[in-house]
C-alpha cells in the first residue's frame, strides 16, 4: 500500500513540469513523502539541504563555471552528464555571451541566476559526499539534495548591467512594489497566511482583513483595540516582531497552554536565568473543551494586540496599568475573554473562563519577549515584580534574528520556529504546517556560556543571560 502511495506521488510530481523544484502546492512535502518513509526524518527536509546550501548566485556561478572551464570544474551535480540539460545550457550561454553589454562572464551568470529565481528552482538533486580514500563522485543522486535558499550577497545582486530601457522597466517595478506595499486596499488575511511564507506576510504595510475588535468589549480594553489598529506601523520593531509571532502562536493551536504542575516546578527557580531555562522545557498543551481554539485569525489578534500595547507606554492598557498599580485588571484578564467568545460564538454569558485563551505574559515569557521570575511568573503575575519587559534593543535583536532566519529556505521558518517554541514544540508545528526543520547532530556537544552554564544554541537572542540574570 505504501509502495502503490509513494508510486502514485512520484508519477503526480514528475508532470509539474517547471514546478518541479518549487515549494508551491505542497510540492515540497509531496517530494519528501516519496523520498523520505521514517516520520521521524521527514520533519528534516529533503536528504542533504542541511549540509548543502547554498545561494541562486553561488548556484549560477558553478553552472557557468562547468560551461567555460570544463577543466578546472569538470561536469557535476546537478548536471547529469547524458542528459538533455547539459549541450542545451552551452548553447545557452553561448548566445547569452553575445548579448552581453560588458564584462560577459558576470552579465551570464547574472542571467542564470535570474532564470533559476524566475523559474522557482529552490532545491535539487546533488551528489552524495563520503569520508576516506577515493575521488569523491560528482553525480547527482536521488537521495541527497542541495538547497538554493542562502541569501545573495547584496552588491553581487545588483552587478547585472542593464540597457537604459530594461533599467527604466526595473525601476517602475520596484515602485509598484513600494506603491502596493503602501496601499491599504491591497489586502491580505491571517486565514491566508502559511507559515512557510511568512516573511512575505510580516512585511506588508497594513493589517489583515480578518483583524477583529472584539464587538462588546468596553472600557480601557476596547480602547487598546483601537489603539493598537489605528497605530500599527510596520516599520516599527516591535510591531512587526508582535505580528510574526502572533502568527506563528495562532498556529500553534490548541496546544498553547502551559502543563498544570507549571507553578510547582517554578518553585525551584531562585533567578531570572533558572526560570528561563525551567520555562523554556515546559511542553506545550491544550485546555479539554476549549472553545474557539481553532479561531486562528482571533488569537493572532488577541497577542499581537498584548505585545504591542505592553510595549508602548502611551497605550490605553499601559494608562491602565499606571493607575492601578501595574495591574492588568479584572476587565482585560476575565470579562476580556467572557465576551470576547461569547460575542463571536453565542455562549452563555455565565460560562467561566480561564484567562484570554493563552493571551498572557506567561506565553510571552516562553516565546523571549518578557522576563520572568520563579513560579509566580506563572501563577500570579505581578508587572514589574515577577514577570516584565525587555530592553527594546533586545526587541529589535530578536525581530532581526527571526527575519534573517525565515527569508532562507528551506530551514529559515524551522531555525524560528525552534527559536522561539524549542525544538519539541517546533516539530508538533512544523510536521503540521509542512515547514522544514534542520537535522541535529545527536553527538554535538553544546558550548559552555560565560557563566559556565551549557548554553542552548537554539535560545532567541532576547533570552542571553545577564549579571542580574544571577543576583
């Protein structure tokens, strides 16, 4: 039966024709169902990307490299040496090389690289590397593959020289870009987001269609909402890194609860570093009979809005908190998620609630946005005295490791994922969300940080210890 599947998938992929290569359609995870059988590896991508990656420039260069100097760069993967490709890119680039303004070898590698982005090539076949003696074979195979999903060195990008009207044409693109990304009415939706294209969604310069304000809330709670909507700037760190992570928590669902005996191994932690550590291998679970907990669109809502409205001192819920003592109130931490559910799916008004369905500085604490200490962290969280924010500098540190991460492919949204949930929790999402993780080392011995403390290569950067981490 496994055998007629595998079979079946491997006939559906070979007609894409020029998708082969690309992740679209669940192309990639089809690839994999018929190349990888242990579910244990298949959350690790396709044989060989961790290992070999590399960029669409890196990826041209070497094509161009086998054609002009055959001697030096002899014939390899992913060429097959009897197949079609092979006199069809020399023909190739030799009428390329008549084209070329100036400085053809450049201008023909640029072309090349262009032609694998435009064609969507994001990965393949690539010879199988072995230790010890012997020439090590340059054939392509079936199970190891490489990766074109490093980034480009920016200046080499750039280097193809262009006449006056293909330059004019790019120009005129790029300002459609700017403009699109300027207009509001160009409009997208968290329901539409996949995780494996995030970088994409995290960029645009308004809010999703689906952003909901909760239609009964009242007071400083409504006013948060508003706040937050009427505010929202993408070029601003914190409100892009709460929109990526809103995402990223709303498709973690229903699992996005902390175990019950949370508070009981917290009493153990005497420091910010112990707590952080403690929280960061807590697994994640679902509350029995949630309701709405597969609503995503309304939970990314709901975090966005708490990080971004935590973070900015002007906003109603901070007022709030000024005036009562840091205190979130009883309206934001109860009533909030009473009618914000009851509003949206028509439940008794008496039904009680436990909190905003994860919306908590707690689940912040697990994702490195906040600091946290002992086992009131979890339990009775008081701002400012157990649980508060980070300096914005290690704001933007995070935003800026998760957006270098999530713009390569294929393990740029599975090295975030691991960031911010922990390698367990970023297995459960990624197995469903059909996103790529990186193979481990099970032998790697992991350093030893300044505090001779073992490190965890895997911890977001808002999480590196401090001097006060051990008062």
């Amino acid at each position: 039966m496994r055998v007629r599947d595998r079979r079946n998938r491997l006939k559906t992929w070979l007609h894409l024709g020029a998708g082969l290569l690309d992740y679209g359609g669940d192309n990639y995870a089809n690839l994999l169902r018929i190349l990888v059988t242990d579910p244990a590896l298949i959350v690790r991508g396709l044989p060989g990307t961790s290992d070999n990656e590399m960029s669409t420039m890196a990826f041209a260069q070497s094509i161009y490299d086998m054609v002009a100097s055959p001697t030096r760069n002899p014939l390899g993967a992913p060429i097959l040496p009897k197949g079609a490709f092979w006199p069809a890119i020399q023909v190739a680039v030799a009428h390329i090389k008549v084209l070329a303004p100036i400085d053809p070898p450049k201008f023909i590698v640029n072309v090349l690289r262009i032609t694998a982005e435009h064609l969507k090539i994001r990965f393949v076949p690539y010879k199988k590397l072995h230790n010890g003696p012997g020439r090590q074979s340059r054939t392509p195979v079936w199970d190891t593959w490489a990766s074109l999903g490093a980034s480009n060195p920016h200046q080499e990008v750039n280097a193809l020289i262009l006449r006056p009207e293909e330059a004019m044409h790019r120009s005129a693109l790029d300002a459609q870009m700017v403009a699109m990304g300027r207009d509001n009415h160009v409009t997208w939706a968290f329901a539409d987001v996949k995780l494996r294209d995030v970088a994409n969604d995290i960029n645009r310069n308004s809010l999703p269609s689906d952003w909901i304000i909760p239609s009964q809330s009242t007071g400083y709670v409504l006013d948060t909402y508003h706040y937050v909507r009427d505010s929202y700037d993408n070029k601003n760190d914190v409100h892009k890194l709460a929109l990526l992570i809103a995402i990223i928590l709303s498709h973690c669902l229903p699992n996005i609860h902390a175990p019950k005996d949370a508070s009981k191994l917290l009493q153990s932690c005497n420091t910010k570093s112990e707590t952080r550590k403690l929280v960061r291998s807590l697994p994640w679970v679902a509350k029995a009979k949630t309701k709405g907990s597969k609503e995503s669109h309304i939970h990314a809502t709901m975090f966005a809005t708490f990080i971004i409205a935590l973070y900015d001192s002007r906003s109603p819920l901070r007022k709030y908190m000024a005036e009562h003592q840091n205190s979130l109130g009883d309206l934001w931490a109860d009533k909030h998620s009473l009618f914000f559910f009851s509003s949206f799916f028509c439940l008794p008004l008496s039904l009680p609630f436990s909190g905003p369905k994860g919306v908590i500085s707690f689940t912040l604490l697990r994702v490195g946005l906040t600091w946290g200490l002992g086992s009131k962290a979890h339990s009775s969280p008081r701002f400012g005295h157990n649980w508060g924010l980070l300096p914005l500098k290690d704001i933007t540190a995070l935003l800026h490791d998760l957006q270098k991460k999530i713009k390569t492919q294929p393990h740029g949204v599975g090295d975030a994922l691991v960031t911010l949930l922990g390698r367990q929790k970023a297995e459960e999402v990624a197995l469903k969300e059909n996103v790529v993780l990186r193979a481990i080392s099970t032998t790697q011995k992991r350093p030893l940080d300044r505090h001779g403390l073992v490190s965890d290569p895997d911890e977001p950067p808002s999480f590196r210890l401090r001097t006060s981490d051990f008062e």
